[in-house]
C-alpha cells in the first residue's frame, strides 16, 4: 500500500492581510477562509486507506453512569472515549490510581468483542493531572520520582491548594520523553493492543497572544512571557513526538492529526484546537459558509471538486466532516441513543423510538445531502461523523447533572438506505474527484452508484450506474 506522508502534500496556507480589511471583510466573514498555519504536522494513519462509508464514521461520546453501548460503539469506523466514560464507578473512591486509565481500556476490550474492525481511542489530558479530567496521570502526581514533571514557583517551591503537582512542566525534557513514551505510549494508552489511537486535551499552549489561557495558570505561577514560550515549545514538541511514535511504533493515530483544525486568530468563532469541516446546508453548498463556534464552515463544492485547492482543503488531508452543519441548532433533536444504564436515563437523553423519553427528529437534518457532499469531497483517508457533544447519563459529581448527549448509528443515519449501499470496488470511487457536470450540479462515479448533489434545488441523488447516461460538464 502507499499511504501519503506529509511531505506528499504538506502545504501551509497563508491569509492575504488585504482580504481581512476593506471591502472585502464582509465577504471573507461569510465563508469559510483557508486553513491557516497548521500547529501540528500532515500525518496519516498508519493503517491502510478505508473507503467503506460505515467504516469511514466517527463518534467521541462518553456515559457517565456506566459503559457506553458497546454495540452502537462498534457501528463506528473510529470511537474516541471521553475521560468521564463510566465515571460514577469510580468518582467517589478515587484511591486507584488511574481508574478511568483502567476503565477506557475495558471499555475498549468491550468494543473490540464485538468488532476488532472499529478503531478504539481513548482520552489523554495534555496539561496535567487536575482534578478531575487529568486523572490518567494521578499515578505520578503523588510520588516524589516526579517531583520535577510539574509546575512550581520561579524559586522552586510547590504551587498552593489544588495547583500543586496538578500541571506538567514541558520545560523539563525528561517529562517530554515521559509524556510521550509512557503517558501516550504506555500500555493504558496506544501501548495497549486493544488501543488504536488517543486525543490529547488542551494541548494548545498557555497564555500566548494569540492563544489565551483560561485558566489562572500563567498568574498563579508566576511565568514570564519567555518561559510561557518555553512551556508552549515543550508541549507542542511532546505532542508531536507522541504523534509519530503513536504512527511508527504502535499502530496507532491521535485525532489532533485529523483536519482541518481551528487556529487562533485565523478561524474566529471556531476556537483554537477545534477539528473538522461542518457538513454543507443549502446555502453553504456551492461556495461555502462561515466557520462558526463548532466547525470550519464547509468549503463548498465549487472549491472541493478542483485538483488543488479541493485537494488541500479535503481529498489529500486526514479529513474530518460533521454530521451537523450547526452543532448547537441541531443536537438538541438529534436522533439516537444515550444511556439507559440507570433508572432515569433514557428519559432524559435518549428518543422515544429508542425507548427512551426525548421528541427527537426522524432523521438527521438534510442527511442525504450531508452523505453525498461527503463522498464528493472525501480522499483515501476521510471521516463523517460527531465531534464533541458531551456526555450521555447522570454526572453523580454534579448532583445527577445530564448533558442528554446521544448518537445514531451510522447504518440508520438515512431513512432511505444511503449509508448501506454498495458502491462497488470496495467504495473506491471512478473519479478521482468530483465534477460539476451543469451549473450547481456535483457528481462523482463510483463502480456502482453515481453520487450527485445537486446545490441549486438541495437534492442528492445515488443511483445504479450508467455511464451511457452521465451527464457532461
């Protein structure tokens, strides 16, 4: 197999200054603007390209109140457990020292059970192991032999209260080299055969310009501006080695890897470290929309059905597209499943046609058209599916809090069968690209099915092959 190194299509996209003044602002804050400069590098799974459009799915959900379904994980090409996966087994005893180490790695095992095919990652704090999201690295926050891994005062002495020993210090090569070949690479992580990947948390730097620490970080430790840079230069070079050595040495692949991803500065509202594309409406479909709070805003296909800009924005990249087009308009009617592990939950976060008590949608919004914008743009290495929306179940620490998070498994995202078609060839489609054959009208060949998309009257379209009756550009 050749799969594409970073050096195949590595390509950084500067904005034209001028773009962002004058007349032309409110044209650029209408559409989705370029990537820009990339904070981490082009790197591709290691595992051979996937082209089955159930397998080319993606979910990161997380069950307070017990294991996550298992079942409806495995429907999914690649699943990304949160660290509060399962956490009301744990939260109130919380003497072992890693237990949702422990527990993402049995809920990986649960999964694996049943499809060794779906890629199971699991959640890694990247600044530290404070309360609560960071208790993956509680083993070492304790034990003198790691005294220098964590952030101190300028004279050498602990931080107060709950700062102490709570945030890593990436000025400290030796915690750099821990970071990536135990913490990431250890056998609770992509060390583990049953682990296929991971994402790391807040690894975007503290308190830089254009990068804002929202937490008192900076202020409670008394770091300089330059030692700040130090501490940034240390993460992102700990991240990065992570990265490869996740590639090279196990397998394995971390989702800060996908794009494109927000930037500080650059993709305004969508915050810094944000990843994938939202999926197109109709009025985004032919040129794009604007980035928005969760998501680039889709390209367009007049620019992803080109050989270059289309490639670099899509074909050619590790490619994340949402299943929404606006997370937050959307997810509340959501269908799917939450949790029905505890006497309550499925009132409160999963549909009535689940069993549970929540008036959801029939189907997702506009999903045909979603699935046919996807398979237009997508390249060898490219996924359609959910980003972050919480959790499902009740949050024992916050009082029986519910989030009301659900998900859909990908074979029943279409009403209308699209997700289990056979598109032939193992889905590798004829094209190598899309094409607009009329005005607003996309279409891409697969050895079975022709995908069309049609922007002017928000149709899509798959249909039995007929090369006889394709239209022309």
């Amino acid at each position: 197999k050749h799969v594409p190194t970073g050096a195949d299509i590595h390509r950084m996209l500067w904005v034209d200054k001028a773009l962002l003044t004058g007349c032309f602002a409110v044209v650029v804050l209408a559409q989705s603007k370029p990537p820009g400069p990339k904070r981490f590098p082009t790197l591709f799974p290691p595992w051979p390209p996937q082209w089955d459009l159930q397998r080319s799915t993606i979910v990161q959900p997380c069950n307070y109140s017990g294991w996550f379904d298992p079942t409806l994980a495995a429907s999914f090409g690649i699943i990304s457990f949160d660290w509060a996966n399962n956490m009301n087994s744990w939260w109130s005893n919380q003497s072992i020292p890693k237990p949702d180490a422990l527990d993402l790695v049995e809920q990986a095992r649960l999964v694996k059970e049943i499809s060794n095919e779906t890629k199971v990652w699991v959640y890694r704090q990247g600044q530290g192991p404070q309360t609560p999201d960071g208790v993956q690295a509680r083993e070492v926050m304790n034990n003198p032999k790691y005294d220098g891994f964590f952030l101190k005062y300028p004279n050498g002495t602990d931080l107060p209260g709950h700062w102490n020993h709570s945030i890593f210090d990436f000025r400290n090569d030796t915690l750099v080299e821990w970071f990536a070949q135990e913490y990431i690479g250890g056998d609770m992580c992509v060390g583990s055969p049953l682990i296929d990947g991971f994402f790391a948390d807040d690894v975007y730097g503290l308190g830089s310009p254009d990068n804002p620490d929202h937490s008192p970080v900076v202020n409670v430790s008394q770091l300089t501006p330059e030692e700040v840079e130090k501490w940034n230069e240390g993460q992102l070079k700990a991240l990065v080695l992570a990265q490869n050595l996740a590639v090279k040495e196990h397998n394995a692949w971390n989702w800060q890897n996908m794009e494109p991803m927000c930037t500080p500065g650059h993709d305004e509202p969508c915050p810094n470290g944000w990843v994938g594309m939202n999926a197109p409406n109709k009025k985004s479909c032919l040129n794009g929309g604007a980035d928005q709070p969760h998501g680039k805003g889709f390209a367009g296909l007049r620019v992803l059905c080109t050989e270059k800009e289309g490639g670099e924005r899509a074909r050619n990249i590790p490619w994340l597209m949402h299943i929404w087009n606006n997370r937050d308009t959307e997810k509340g009617r959501f269908p799917g499943q939450g949790s029905c592990t505890e006497s309550g939950d499925c009132e409160y976060d999963t549909c009535k046609a689940d069993g549970g008590g929540v008036d959801c949608a029939s189907s997702i919004t506009d999903i045909r058209q979603r699935i046919a914008a996807f398979l237009l743009a997508r390249g060898e290495y490219a996924w359609m599916g959910y980003n972050w929306m919480g959790c499902a179940g009740a949050d024992h620490s916050r009082g029986g809090h519910v989030a009301g998070a659900r998900w859909q498994r990908p074979s029943d995202w279409d009403p209308l069968g699209a997700m289990k078609l056979d598109f032939g060839n193992g889905g590798i489609p004829s094209d190598p690209i899309c094409r607009e054959v009329s005005d607003g009208i996309f279409e891409r060949r697969f050895e079975k099915i022709v995908v069309r998309l049609d922007c002017n009257e928000w149709k899509a379209s798959f249909t039995a092959r007929d090369d006889n009756t394709r239209s022309s550009a």
